[in-house]
C-alpha cells in the first residue's frame, strides 16, 4: 500500500532539528495572476517568490536560538517520511526565532528549493 506523507524532519547545516507536527513548506517560484484588460483576461503575468520552510521545536538549552538566526547562508533539507526531499539552498534565517511557552518557530527562506 502506498504511504502518504504524514511526518517531517527539518535538517539545518547538518544539524536535525525535532521539529514539531505542522512544518510547512513553500517550493518558490513564479507565482501567477491574470492580465485583465477591458476586453477580459489577455493573459498573465508573472513574479518569482523565495522558497519558504516554517517550522516549530521544543526548546532545549542544547539548541542556540543566536546561532539559528545567524544562518545566512545555509542549507536546510524538508525530508519526508514518504521518502521525498526539498533541498532549501542558500537559506537564512528570514525572522528571528520566537519562543512562546517553550515552542520556538523560525521561519527559513532560501534562493531555490531542489527536489529529490
């Protein structure tokens, strides 16, 4: 039977993180929006968007919040549990992470996202 993807794990510099359920990704790319004119849709346009990773951890006095937000130049990986892989190249850390009781979200954006 097929299994479909119900876990993921963040991997920063080599380092995995035990992210929490609820990791999202955005592969970037061009994003799309219709041309309208008074004659109706003439087609579209076109803009390019970084690719994004958002993710929550468990704080642990192990895992420095200074050193994650000083990534600039990275590389994360979105693995699956399915078996597929995003390779975020050339990330940084976009916002300074953020703790809240314990949780701590960072948000990840990079130049490019490869699959496989």
């Amino acid at each position: 039977m097929t299994q479909y993807t119900g876990r993921v794990f963040i991997t920063i510099d080599g380092k995995r993180i035990r992210s929490k359920e609820g990791a999202t990704l955005d592969t970037g790319g061009a994003t799309r929006a219709a041309a309208r004119s008074d004659a109706g849709v003439d087609g579209h346009t076109e803009a390019i968007g970084e690719a994004s990773v958002d993710f929550t951890f468990n704080h642990r006095p192990d895992i420095s919040l200074t050193e994650i937000h000083a990534i600039t130049n990275g590389t994360l990986l979105y693995e699956t549990d399915s078996g597929s892989v995003f390779t975020l190249r050339q990330a940084w850390s976009a916002t300074p992470p953020k703790m809240t009781k314990g949780e701590v979200s960072c948000r990840f954006e990079a130049v490019e996202c490869i699959e496989g």
